[in-house]
C-alpha cells in the first residue's frame, strides 16, 4: 500500500515538534540553572515547528520563519533546546528543491541579520554565534546540495531506463508488425490469384481449378504455421518462433511461379548471419508478393544476389507494364525498416521495363 505524501509530512512535522517540545522540556528539568519549561515556551516551539506542514510549497518562506522563530527563541531567555532543528530541515528542503544559489542566498540574509543584530545591540558576546551559524549554513547547504545532485542522477536514470524499455518496447512492436503483415500479405496474395485462377477455369478446366486449390491449401497452411509461431512469441514473451532463412527461398519462388509467373535466379547470397539472412528473405518475400499483389500483368521476375566482401545485395525485377512510383505503404516501409535496422539501405521504384527492388546489407566481420 503506497500511503499520499501528506501523511509523510504530517508525520515529520509530529515527530520533530515533539522531540523539540520533549528535549526542552527535559533540559529544564535536569540542566542546573536552566529556565522552567513554561506555556509560552510550549507554545513558540510548537508554532514553530508546525511550520514544517507547509515547507514542501513554501520552503523559502518556512526557512526564513523558522530561522527568526529560533533565533528568537534563544534570545529571549526561555529554557534551551534543539528548536535548531526546524530551520535546519526547512533550509535543508530549501537546498534540496530550489538550489544551493536560492539556499545560500537566503543563508546569507540570516546570517546578515544576525550581524546587523550584534553591531546594533553592541552584543560582541554573540560573536561566537556567527561562526557557528557560518559552519551550520555551510554544511546544512552542502548535505542538502549533494541529496539533490544524488536525487536528480537517480531520476535521470530511471527516465534513461524507461525510454529504453519503451523504445525496445516500440521496436518489438514494429518487428512483430512487420512478421505478421510479411506472413499475410504473401500467403494472400498468392491465395488471391489462386482462387482467382480457379474461379476463372472452374467450368472448361477443372483439373486445372483443382490444382489451383491444392494451392491454396498449401499457402493457407504455411500462412497459419507462420502465424501460430508469431503468436506462441507473443504468449511466451520468448523469441522461439523459427527464423526466416533464403534457404527456405524455394517455397517464395514455387509459390511465385504458381501465380503465374516466370522466376530466374542469379547469384548466390552464400552464409549469411542469422539477421542478415532473415531479413533478406524477409524483403525477398515481399518483393515477390509486390509483384503478384500491384504489378501491371508482370510475367516474368529476376532475382539476383551479389555477394560482396562486407555485404550482399539483393535484386528483384519484375517487367510490368507503365509502372509507376508507387505510395509507400506497409510493405514498402517495413523493407526500409529491416535494411536500416542492420545499417544498410533499400530502394524501390520503376526502372526501364519494370519495377525493381534493390537492397544492400552489411555483412559485420567481413572485409
């Protein structure tokens, strides 16, 4: 149970002014020749540390009270006692909430009244006093200054760790946005010819049609495989979901040239670390889906991998017909994201023919 800050403050205020009122009241019981504790004492030290109510919204003020109600206090021949302590944690609070500029400042005009007393009253005697009330400013000051500092660096880094977390957080939440669209996109897209082919061939062709089916289920299946693994990754909070590979290039490809279409590959992208080679299927894979989803009656693709030292570049071309640039959306952007995210770079847009896709990823490790 976390308990309002009023309750702290109304606390710390008891405890002092009762151990003000407490410690008086015993030393003019037991000091030899000390003042009897009388109602008036009671009732200033009690004033005086009640104060401490207010001090988080008016520390300035509390401080310059309290320090008057002590100096006061002590001047006029009531029973002594640790009333000190007040303006001790109002300049304390001072320190810790405006500065230890406003903090001394305010030090300073105690200490100057103080001064300006002892020349007006001629009470040399009170000399002493000012180098004990210099030694008192300096280190209430400075133990308030250094909780400040301490607090401050502390806060600091809670706002460092929580922007971290959210932007890990925000990262998460793209990568698994950009798995899920990959996985749906393609597998509709290629379900969407499909039964767009059996729909058309259903009545001259139906062995034709059936296989178109069979297509279909076979998309569905690897779509809701993908899918099922994206989502165990969101209930686990683990990354256990199987990892994208051009090894598995051959399923994009087939389903590719079920569409329809005619795939040639050059190249070969070689090993590639795990990232690199995820994210190249990845783009692999929404190039082709790219292609059967927008392109203008497109029947043929290239797709080409060149291996250089310290990178790979990855093609791919399809021959459209009166391609123009399009409007990025989903697909377009999340390529943009997975080849910054490893510090390489994409681009899409028409070229002489056609459509191409054209992106380059960093190899860490090679040279």
């Amino acid at each position: 149970m976390t308990w309002p800050p009023w309750v702290g403050r109304v606390v710390r205020t008891v405890v002092v002014t009762a151990f003000v009122l407490g410690a008086t009241s015993g030393a003019s019981r037991w000091q030899p020749g000390a003042a009897p504790m009388t109602p008036l004492a009671a009732g200033w030290l009690a004033a005086t540390g009640l104060t401490l109510l207010v001090v988080h919204r008016f520390p300035l003020t509390v401080f310059l009270l309290t320090a008057a109600s002590a100096f006061g206090y002590y001047a006029s021949g009531l029973p002594g006692g640790p009333v000190i302590l007040v303006p001790t944690i109002a300049l304390f609070v001072l320190t810790r909430q405006r500065g230890p500029l406003n903090a001394g400042s305010a030090g300073a005009a105690v200490l100057a009244a103080y001064v300006v007393h002892i020349v007006l009253t001629r009470s040399f005697a009170l000399e002493s006093g000012a180098g004990f009330l210099i030694v008192w400013l300096t280190a209430v000051i400075g133990v308030g200054t250094a909780v400040r500092y301490q607090l401050d660096a502390l806060a600091a880094r809670r706002a460092q760790a929580d922007e971290h977390r959210h932007r890990l957080a925000e990262q998460e939440r793209l990568r698994i946005a950009r798995e899920v669209h990959d996985v749906v996109a393609h597998s509709l897209a290629m379900i969407n010819v499909q039964a767009g082919v059996a729909a058309h061939v259903a009545d001259r062709r139906p062995e034709q049609a059936k296989e178109a089916l069979l297509n279909i289920k076979s998309a569905s299946a690897s779509a809701l495989k993908d899918l099922r693994a994206t989502l165990a990754v969101l209930r686990s909070g683990e990354d256990k979901a199987p990892a994208p590979s051009l090894a598995q290039a051959g399923e994009l490809l087939a389903h590719a040239r079920d569409a329809g279409l005619t795939v040639d590959v050059h190249g070969d992208a070689g090993e590639l670390p795990a990232p690199v080679d995820a994210a190249a299927y990845r783009i692999l894979q929404e190039s082709l889906t790219n292609v059967v989803r927008h392109a203008d009656q497109p029947e043929h693709v290239d797709v080409r991998f060149e291996r250089q030292p310290g990178s790979v570049t990855l093609r791919v071309r399809d021959d459209g017909r009166g391609t123009t640039r399009p409007t990025p959306g989903h697909g377009l952007r999340g390529m943009g994201e997975r080849a910054a995210a490893l510090g390489g770079r994409c681009t899409a847009g028409p070229v002489e023919g056609g459509f191409e896709v054209c992106v380059e990823l960093p190899i860490e490790g090679e040279a």
